[in-house]
C-alpha cells in the first residue's frame, strides 16, 4: 500500500498482517480522489480541508489527504494493532502538525468528540459486517461536526445493503471488485 498523488507520492504505508484490518485498496483510493477532486456535486475540496477518518486502521485515507494539502485529518481508531501501524505512518510520512489521533470506540462513546469542529469530509470505514450505520450516521449528526456542504464517504460491501436515515442523501454510489462507496451529505 502506497500513497498515490501529492507530496507524499509513492510512499508505503505499513500495514498489520492480520484479518481484522482491511486497508484501503489503491485502486479504490485513487477513483475516490478522482471523484472528490473532480466531480461538481461537491463545493469541498480537499486543499486545505478538515477531514475526519473514522475506523482508520492504518491511516491510508487521511493520509493521502495530507498528501493532496488538506489542512487537518483526525483519525479515530481503537483496534491496538491498525493503531501502532497509524502511529508508524504519521511519523514516517512527518506530518504529526496536522493530524490528531483519537482512540476510541465510536459507538461506546455515541459522540464524537474532536478538537475540530467543522469537517469537510467525514470518512467512514467500518468493518464490513458492521450492521449499526443508521446509529453511526445519527453519532455523525448529533455531534454536529460537519459543515453544512460537508460530504460523508462511506466504504462498505458492495452486498451489504445498509438502511440509512432519511435525512441522509446519497449523491454517488460507485462499486469497486467486492466493495461500494458512498457519497453523502444532510439534507
């Protein structure tokens, strides 16, 4: 795994050897990015954008971001082994100034609190047998951290068909090999 575009290019991230964690595969990053840098149903960019990485594992997404010159990226992970590998990865790439760890289980908590509180982006990778996106949408809303154009990306089994509220929108649903990604944002 790698960082694909900006200042970071070309650097590997370390990832754990275990089953619980599943990285974000570079294919799938990179038609994110594409999307998010160039699609018009989005005000956000990523320069110079808050972006909150939930279920971060390693850190591919929120570190690609720092790459592409977001301002700020906080992480929220609880899993002992994803963590020392996040941790790794920030002082590998140098970029512990704009970024913030968070260790915490996000539905334990059912708030997020961050010292950030107007994000851009919310990214949103939980494990794919993770049946509670109703309630982690809701967490999202509640704490009320995302700006009002903010947009939500979820990575999720492709099989998986998850309910959401209504007040959630989905802009764009795109399916990569077995996985699907979501664009989203309130209404």
């Amino acid at each position: 795994m790698r960082i694909i575009s900006g200042n970071f290019k070309g650097k590997k991230l370390i990832t754990p050897k275990d089953k619980y964690t599943r990285p974000l595969k570079d294919a799938v990053k990179e038609s994110i990015f594409n999307i998010l840098e160039h699609s018009n149903l989005f005000k956000n960019r990523l320069y110079n954008s808050n972006i909150l990485d939930l279920f971060s594992g390693v850190g591919a997404f929120g570190l690609e971001c720092i790459s592409r010159n977001s301002k700020h990226v906080t992480f929220y992970e609880n899993y002992s082994p994803a963590l020392e590998m996040l941790k790794k990865n920030i002082q590998n790439l140098d970029c512990s100034n704009k970024t913030e760890v968070i260790i915490k289980d996000i539905f334990i908590s059912e708030k997020l609190i961050t010292n950030i509180k107007n994000y851009d982006f919310i990214f949103c990778d939980p494990p794919f047998k993770e049946p509670r996106m109703t309630n982690l949408i809701n967490i999202i809303r509640d704490s009320k951290i995302l700006k009002k154009d903010g947009i939500i990306l979820i990575h999720r089994d492709k099989k998986k068909l998850d309910k959401f509220p209504k007040y959630f929108k989905v802009l764009i649903a795109k399916n990569y090999g077995r996985s699907k990604i979501l664009f989203g944002k309130f209404d």
